[in-house]
C-alpha cells in the first residue's frame, strides 16, 4: 500500500500527457456550454410551478457584471501562514510517532505493580472442589427445567 508520507503535500504522479488529455476533454465537454440552452426555453403552462416561474422571471434584469465580484477579504491569513502551520502539524505528528515508537516503551518495575494490584484485589480464593462445582451445575439443570404443561 502506498502512503504519502504528508497529508498536506500533495505528489505528481501523472505525466505531461496525462494533464494534457484530461484538459483536452475538459475543454470538450465545456465547449457543449458556449450555447445558451435556455433562450428558447418555454414552461409548460400545465406545471403546478407555471404560475410562479411566470411571476419570478423578469426578461429586463439586468446581467451580473466582474465589478459585482466581491473584493478579496483583508483579514485572510496569507497563503505562506498555511504551509507553515502545515509543517508545524507535520513536525508535531513526526514528534509524537518518535515518542510512542516501540522501541519507547519498557516494562520496568511490574512485580510491584502485579502485587499492589493483587493485594488491593483481596486475599485469594482457593480453587473450587470438583463437588462444588457438580453440585452448582445439578442446581441449575434443576432450575433450568421447564415447568410441566398445564393438565387438560
């Protein structure tokens, strides 16, 4: 399995053909756009939104125009401020990889762990006898039995 080995770059590996085949049909397919498929669009009058198409649409309005697009935002962080908190969310991950590696973690002093964990369980129980455990499993077939069907 291939893994980038950054989440935040991003890696060529198409050729320069590849790019120039994918442009190629995107200029195909957005050549069928250059007609206005709309000019002699009519609604049909039987449609249950004829009515408010024929009220909303107003042939007059004006078309938008490039001094109706908005002015670039000034409180927009700039574009170099993204790669650098991308490296340092990068430098982060590689830091916490190298200190959870397995070659970090050691098992050191676990008697002690494994008797305060023993001693804050309670004394240990002596294994049960082969009787007890007989005498449980016959208490519960006993219990387990259906009652007997209702007399007729």
């Amino acid at each position: 399995m291939d893994v980038r080995s950054s989440l935040f770059v991003n890696v060529r590996r198409s050729g320069v053909a590849a790019q120039f085949l994918a442009s190629v049909g995107a200029c195909a397919m957005l050549s069928a756009c250059v007609g206005n498929p709309f000019k002699d669009a009519k609604v049909d009058p039987r449609s249950p939104i004829a009515a408010e198409v024929a009220r909303t649409v107003r042939s007059d309005a004006p078309y938008p125009t490039f001094a109706g697009i908005p002015p670039v935002p000034k409180d927009v962080r700039p574009h170099k401020q993204y790669g650098q908190a991308a490296a340092q969310i990068e430098q982060t991950r590689a830091d916490v990889v190298r200190a959870t590696g397995d070659d970090s973690w050691t098992l050191n002093n676990s008697e002690t762990f494994a008797d305060q964990a023993r001693s804050a369980a309670g004394p240990e129980l002596a294994p049960a006898q082969q009787s007890d455990t007989e005498a449980f499993a016959k208490d519960l077939r006993k219990r387990a039995t259906p009652p007997p069907p209702p007399p007729r």
